[in-house]
C-alpha cells in the first residue's frame, strides 16, 4: 500500500490540453500524432465549416466511383425476397445475387481506375453484369427488375461518348421496360422502370462530365495564371533594360564630361555632377514606378532628357516635332522608342550629330531617330551591324511591345553611313464635339 501510493505521488500529472504543441514534441511520433489528432479534429468539424460554393469547387476532387456503391442498398429488397423464401430456387437466386453485387462493385472500380478505365475490361465487365441482370430479373420478377437501374448506374461510368451512353441505356432501359411488362408489373410501374433506369445512367454521365469540365477549367485557369506571370516577367524585364540602360549611360557620359571639365572649369563640372545627382534620382523614381506597373512616360520628358544625354556626349541633336499632341499611351511607346534609340546613339555610334523627327496626323505617329555614326564603331561596340544581323534586348522589346499596340519598329544602317530607327503606331482620333 505504501509503495503504491509512493508510485502515485512521484507519478507525472497528466496534461491538462488534449493537444501538445510541435515544441513540445520530443520525437517524431509525437509529431506524428499530433498531426494525426489535428488532421482527424479537421475531419470531424468538416460540416461546420461555412464555405462559398466557389470554395467548394476550389476543392473540389474528381470522381472516384465511391459515392456509387451505397447504391448497392437497391439489392436489399432481392435479399429480402430471398431470405423469406417468397421464390423458388433461393439458394441459385442468393448466389446470383451474390455475383450481381461483385460485379458492380468491380465494374465501378474499373471504370474510375486511372490503370483500367481506357481499357476494355470495364466495359466486359459491365457486359457481365447485364447478363446476370437480365438473368435474374426474367427469371424472379419482383424487387429484381430494379438491379437494372444499378447497371444503368454502371453504364454511366463506363461510358466514355455521348454515342456510347446511348446505345447502351436505350435497350437497357427498354429491356428493363419488357421484363416488368411480362411479370405483370403494371402500365406506370413498368414505364416508371424503364425511364429511371434511362435517367439513372444519363445523370451519371453528366455529373463526371462535369467534373471533367471543372478540372479542365482549373488547369486553364492555372495556365493563364502562369502565362501573366511570364508576361509580367517580360514587361518588368523591358522596363528596366529600358530604364537602366538609358539612365546608366547618361550617367557615364556626364561622369566623363565632369571628368574632362574639373581641371579646367570646376563649376561646369559642378553642373554635371548635379545633373548626375537629378538623373540618379529620377531612375529611382522610375525603377519604383516600374516594379508597381504603373509607370507612363511623358514623350516630352523623353524629348528634354535625350537632348541632354546627347549634348553631354558632345553630339549635336535636332529635334522636329509636326501634328497635333498624341493620347498618353502612344506617347508612352514613343517614350520608350526614343529613349532606346538615344542610348544606342550615346553607346555605340560615334556620331556627331543625331536627328529626331516627330510626326502626327491622319490616324498615325511617326518617330524616326538617325544619327551620322561611323559603321565600324558601331561593329567594334556591338552595335548597329550587330543589331543587322541579331536584334539586341531592347529592340527587340521595342519591336513586341510597338507590334502588340498595332505598330511597327524598323532599323537599320543608312546608306552612306548612319544609323536609323524608325517607329510608326495608330493614333485613335478623337471626334470633334
């Protein structure tokens, strides 16, 4: 007694939650467990959980045959013709029955099995069932005759075309209609049989139809999930080529002209630092606008920043605009053209002059951007002979984004030296009021 009651006393307390948390877990099994008992908890509270139907078809599964096998409970009334003897024969009768009932249970199996359901055996199977359907139903009358709504259940699963669901439910159901007609059945019990036993299969077909549909749409909707991500991707990665590559070179040339100018004038070169500083500045600015996607360019910003960028790099720049302003969108892809071909001028050309022409009117934006760089520079950089032969980064992106808006991009060497870069876009026009 005192060695029991010692026991008791030094015995850990048991805990007072029935559910221990993952820190204090000290093993997988209680892991285990633990996830087992939460998972088990979820599943008893499933009917208190309030969701929307668009929840429930979020998670919604696929049909697996088993909602179709409860159905077997049609054979309780056969079963209970034969356990009170009301038929001659009953053992020949139970095991027919018998059967009937493995072969339901396997046809349906087969018919939602990913290894079987493609292949023949489920629709021998189904032709089994028929069978002894048929067997048992013109020889007992009576409850039997329902066994064949089962089989139309069946044929609803196996059936795989619209074609094949009706030849097999239209002489089933019309078998099922004579059978009840020779055992007396009556005019509304028989017509009753023939048109639930129609009914049975057809609702079946159209309910995994449907699930089929509801699992195509979410791979759909899935693939144009991923396809807006990529093409999200491509618009951010255009932004900021466009953005940095511009910024970055106005940035070197300023730094050179700041380096040529400070031993002989200090406050010029105090002017180009400053410049640098306002275009830093600004592409932070940008580079934030870009990654929320809700950057427009301004094409006379473009314009004020290229005649910049281009007097720093000691090139002499005209600009000519013609025709009346241009909606904000298309001055936003303007924007862009003039901002690439600017920086292609500065990098890579070697050009002392460069000319852009800006032209609106009748239903169309023209920009052209030429310059009188040498070719051979542009080969050693990279540039223009290069772009001939293989379109750059943002040319390219250029050309996508022009050919998406119903525009076109073309470039290209000039004959006689230069390089040229051409840009034309529809203007919707606005009606006069």
């Amino acid at each position: 007694m005192t060695s029991w009651l010692r026991d008791r006393i030094t015995a850990p307390a048991p805990t007072a939650a029935p559910y221990r948390t993952a820190e204090h877990a000290t093993g997988t099994g209680s892991t285990a467990m633990l996830l087992k008992d939460d998972e088990e908890c979820r599943r008893r509270s499933w009917w208190r959980q309030d969701r929307t139907f668009e929840e429930e078809i979020e998670h919604l599964k696929g049909p697996d045959g088993g909602a179709l096998i409860p159905w077997l409970l049609m054979a309780i009334g056969p079963g209970t013709d034969i356990l009170k003897g009301e038929i001659a024969r009953p053992w020949v009768a139970g095991a027919g029955l018998a059967v009937f009932c493995v072969l339901y249970v396997t046809t349906i199996r087969t018919a939602f099995h990913d290894r079987w359901r493609t292949g023949p055996v489920p629709f021998r199977l189904l032709a089994a069932l028929a069978a002894v359907t048929l067997a048992l139903a013109v020889a007992y009358g009576g409850n039997f005759v329902l066994l064949f709504i089962l089989v139309s259940l069946g044929v609803g699963s196996v059936a795989r075309t619209r074609r094949h669901l009706g030849l097999m439910l239209m002489p089933l159901s019309a078998a099922a209609g004579v059978i009840a007609s020779l055992h007396h059945e009556g005019f509304w019990s028989t017509t009753s049989l023939a048109y639930g036993t129609f009914l049975s299969g057809l609702v079946v077909s159209v309910i995994i139809t449907l699930f089929h549909a509801v699992a195509q749409l979410k791979e759909t909707r899935q693939e144009l999930a991923r396809s807006a991500v990529a093409q999200e991707r491509l618009r951010f990665s255009r932004d900021l080529h466009d953005l940095l590559g511009h910024t970055l070179s106005v940035i070197v040339v300023k730094a050179e002209a700041a380096r040529r100018l400070a031993p002989r004038n200090v406050d010029a070169a105090l002017v180009q630092v400053a410049d640098i500083e306002g275009v830093g500045r600004q592409a932070l600015t940008e580079i934030r606008e870009a990654v929320t996607g809700y950057r427009e360019g301004s094409l006379s910003t473009e314009l004020d920043r290229a005649r910049s960028a281009l007097t720093a790099a000691d090139i002499e720049v005209v600009v000519k605009e013609s025709g009346p302003p241009l909606p904000p969108h298309t001055e936003a892809l303007l924007g862009w053209v003039v901002r690439e071909g600017v920086t292609n001028v500065v990098r890579h050309s070697g050009a002392t002059q460069a000319v852009v022409e800006l032209e609106t009117g009748g239903g169309r934006a023209r920009l052209v951007i030429s310059d009188n760089g040498s070719p051979a520079r542009r080969a050693a950089a990279g540039g223009a002979t290069a772009v001939q032969t293989r379109v750059g980064t943002g040319l390219r992106g250029l050309t996508e984004r022009l050919a998406a808006a119903g525009g076109s991009l073309e470039h290209g060497a000039v004959q006689g030296g230069g390089f040229r870069v051409t840009a034309a876009l529809p203007v919707e026009e606005e009606a006069p009021a």
